[in-house]
C-alpha cells in the first residue's frame, strides 16, 4: 500500500524504508554518541535523492540534541567551542551553496565516498587522536562546516579533533554536543536560506523523528551491555557496506538519485 501524507506527498514502500534506516541510525548514534548521518544519509539518498537525504537527516537531529543541550551546555569548554561555532555560521554556508550547485549524482558519489574515509577515520581514531593538534581546531572546523553543507556528515571530524584536547570525558561529551547542536542549527538556517527545505522535508523528518529517538535509547541501552570494540567493528563494516552500495547506485547507469 501507499501511505498518503497529503494530496502531494506520498509513501509506499519508502516508508518502511525511511523508518528502519532511521531507526537503525539512532542505533549508531545512541551507542558511538555520533555518526548517524554516515548511514541515513547515503540511504535516504537513494529514496530522495542528495538534497533532500541532507535536509531530512539534520531535521531529524533536531529532538535529539535538544534533550542533550541544558547538561552540554553546562559542562562544555566555552573557550574551546566558540571558535569552531564561528568556523560552522561561515562554511556550512558554502557546503550548502555547493550541494544546490553539484550534479546529484556528483554530490551522492562525493557522500558516498566521504563515509568511506569517515569510516577509515573512526576505525583509526584511538591512533589519530595523539596525532591531532588542538590549534589545527579552526581547520578542522572550516573542514566540518562545508562537509557539513554539503553532506551533513561532519560528526567524525570535528568529534576526533576535540578528543585529541585530552578533555576528561565529560566536558569532551559536552563539547561535541554543543557543537552537534550548532551545526545542525546554522545547517537549518543555511539550507532555510537557500530554499532546500521542502514542506516534504519536513513532513519526513517529522514522520522519522520518533524512530531516530527509538533508536538512540536502544544504542544507549546496548552501549552498556554489548561489547565496544566488537560491536564497533560491526557498525563499521556495515555503514562501509552501505556506502560501497550507494556509490554504486550511483556510478551505475540510469537516472541520478
């Protein structure tokens, strides 16, 4: 059957398809604290296409940071954060003018692409980490704001860079929290601004948003009771998969995403 949302906006199979990729994403999200884009993004552009995959995916981050916000708020290094928050309102920007400027298919490739090197990253990021400068923040944080533009998939580089701050864990949590909620946030005004948010979109991420939040109390349950590192590696492999079949969607020949 098709699931009718309105006159215009319809879902059939997709559906099913956009619930289970966005549950299974605040799975990732809820166990690793970040990289749930590196799933829904590539899949959901499959369904909508690059642009719409983008806009959906930071929606639907929206009712997840706003429980993490008062406590990050508290506990996260001002001094640390307000530099980068400068770098985002600057290129995220420029991310989003390039996603309306690039072929969809170019921009699927690149996404695709971009999870392969995120997934390698993450993979080595207890070695990176001791190799990460804390003055190289301001890079990594132009670096994050047109990946984020452009692909909604910064979380992996912005996190390893305040991990190598060696911060205890509370104020580095903290710290990628406020900057997870200040991405999305200048992302929403940036993508409002150039026209990318359809009242599809939002009537998606509001029909998503209830499985992303199942999904990251279930990864925060399993993160206490599964073990990290195998589990980790299997949350790798598979968002690796998912990527190798989203690039070759869209190199196959046919209609772009």
């Amino acid at each position: 059957g098709v699931l009718m949302v309105s006159p215009d906006i319809e879902l059939g199979g997709g559906f099913i398809v956009l619930m289970g990729v966005v549950f299974i994403a605040g799975i990732i999200r809820g166990f690793t604290g970040f990289g749930s884009a590196l799933l829904s993004v590539p899949a959901l552009a499959v369904l909508f296409g690059p642009v719409q995959a983008v806009v959906i995916e930071v929606l639907i981050e929206i009712p997840v940071i706003v429980g993490l916000i008062p406590t990050a708020l508290r506990e996260a290094e001002r001094k640390t954060v307000l530099p980068i928050l400068v770098t985002f309102v600057v290129f995220v920007p420029i991310g989003a003018l390039l996603l309306t400027a690039i072929d969809p298919r170019v921009v699927t490739i690149l996404m695709s692409v971009f999870v392969l090197v995120a997934v390698a990253l993450m993979s080595q990021q207890s070695r990176l980490v001791t190799r990460f400068s804390p003055a190289a923040n301001g890079v990594v944080g132009a670096v994050s704001g047109v990946t984020q533009g452009l692909t909604g998939m910064a979380g992996p580089f912005f996190a390893t860079a305040l991990m190598a701050r060696g911060d205890n864990a509370a104020v580095t949590r903290a710290n990628i929290s406020v900057l997870a909620a200040g991405i999305v946030l200048v992302s929403v005004v940036s993508f409002w601004a150039f026209g990318l948010i359809q009242r599809s979109s939002l009537v998606y991420a509001a029909i998503a948003s209830p499985a992303i939040l199942l999904g990251v109390w279930t990864g925060s349950a399993l993160f206490r009771r599964v073990e990290l590192r195998n589990a980790r590696a299997a949350i790798l492999c598979f968002l690796a998969a998912t990527a190798v079949f989203t690039l070759y969607q869209a190199v196959s020949p046919g209609d772009p995403p």
